[in-house]
C-alpha cells in the first residue's frame, strides 16, 4: 500500500507527496543514476515502486538498471493498441534479455474503446481524448497500490524538460527521474558499453517514439520530442500533467 494509503484526489496526501518529493529530490541530486535507484528503492520515505517504461527509444538504459539493482520491480508497458509493430517486437525481446519477472502489460477498457474509439480513430478528432482512453486510464488503474513510479524522463529531451527534478509529486504518489541530468551522450554511452539493443525505428530517424499515428521524423535541430503529435499544441500524452492538465508546447516551440 502506498505511504499514505489514501487516494489521488486526497489533498493532504498531495502536500505530503509534494514534501517528500522535495526532500528526496535534493537528497539524490548527487547521486549517480544506479545510486538514485537502489535508494529510491529502500528509502523510508518511499513505499513500493513500479517502473513504467515506453520500450521506446532510450528506454533500454533505465531498464537495464532497475534490472540490474531489483529484477522482481514492477514494469508497467501500456498497449495502447496503436504501437509500431517495432515497438511490440522490441519490447518482448527486451523484457527476455533482462529477465524482467514482474512486466505487467497495461491495456486500455475493450468496453471503453468500443463506446468511444470504434474506429480507432479519436486521435485524429481529439488527440487528447485518445490519450486519456488509452494511456491515462488504464496507467491510473495499474499504479493502485503503488507509492511511486520511475520515469525515462531526461531534461535535453525538450523545453518542457528543461527543470526536471530527480523527484517529483503526482498527487499523492511521487515520480522518480533518476536520468534527468543524463545527456544524449550518456545515453549513447551507455548503450554502447553494455552492448543493449535498440529500437530499431532509431536508426531509421525517430528519437522519440510513441503510438505510429501520432509519431513522425523531427526535423533537423528540433527537440528530441519534436516528431509526437507534430502539428499539434500537444507536448505530453497526460501521464506527466500539470495542475491536472495536459501539458501544451511553449510557444514557438519547433515542430517538423
């Protein structure tokens, strides 16, 4: 159960999340990222924590070290049911490579999806809508009972990133970024000396892979982010909201 036991919506458990967060935070910044972990695993002030990984571009790295310090973690995947077939492949041969014991895969409402997207079609009339059904929902369901939860998230990644702290509140639960100061340097690095496995749409220009319909190729020099929902004044899916709203793109923000 987590620390607070006691709902999202709790205000309460909200402030105390927030203050945790804090401390924490400060607390890992100086850190190394496997350290951040391990830490964040045993600390009094966090209950138990899930990994929620989109199998996506850099994710191998994080998972690799959630891995390598506690196999038996939770990894959460949403099957958004609108993955690249790439994606799907990838993330099965991952899992098998890290001997991940506890993947949970995390599927939107059959009965959900046929009342509001029979088409398969919502992304394309309401971006956000499809978010919510497909990935916002169905995450909030499969946290129940967790405290915390880690993130690939990393501060090149766009604008929005910029400030990422190692720990923020979600309401009552807390998020852990234990990559947030890492660059695309470190990342490659990393890859490299552990010989992990890519995505395979990477080499092929995604650095930033989601759901296929809503992913394209960024244009030269753009966020690494720059390519999902291109277009759109959408900047997140609505797993990572603030003040319980999705986040937008600054203004001027680049897009392909």
């Amino acid at each position: 159960m987590p620390l607070d036991g006691l709902s999202q919506g709790d205000p309460h458990a909200a402030l105390r999340a927030a203050g945790r967060a804090a401390a924490l935070s400060v607390e890992l910044a100086p850190l190394s990222a496997e350290a951040r972990i391990a830490r964040a695993l045993t600390h009094p002030l966090s209950g138990p924590l899930a990994l929620v990984s989109s199998f996506g571009a850099e994710a191998v790295v994080l998972l690799r070290l959630v891995a390598r310090e506690a196999p038996d973690t939770p990894v959460l995947f949403l099957d958004t049911g609108m993955h690249f077939a790439e994606t799907l492949t990838y993330q099965r041969e991952v899992a098998e490579l890290f001997g991940l014991s506890d993947l949970r895969i995390v599927r939107p409402d059959d009965a959900q999806i046929a009342a509001q997207d029979p088409g398969g079609l919502l992304h394309k009339v309401d971006a956000d809508a499809c978010c919510a059904l497909r990935k916002v929902r169905p995450l909030a369901a499969a946290l129940q009972g967790f405290d915390g939860w880690f993130t690939g998230r990393k501060r090149f990644q766009s604008r929005r990133r910029a400030d990422l702290a190692f720990v923020e509140a979600d309401g009552s639960r807390l998020k852990f970024n234990p990559l947030a100061d890492w660059t695309p340097d470190q990342i490659a690095a990393d890859i490299a000396a552990h010989n992990l496995p890519r995505h395979p749409l990477v080499a092929q220009g995604y650095p930033s892979i989601g759901c296929a319909p809503c992913t394209a190729r960024p244009s030269p020099g753009a966020d690494a982010r720059a390519g999902r929902w291109a277009g759109q004044n959408k900047d997140e899916c609505g797993i990572h909201l603030e003040n319980g709203r999705i986040v937008r793109r600054p203004s001027g923000a680049a897009t392909p």
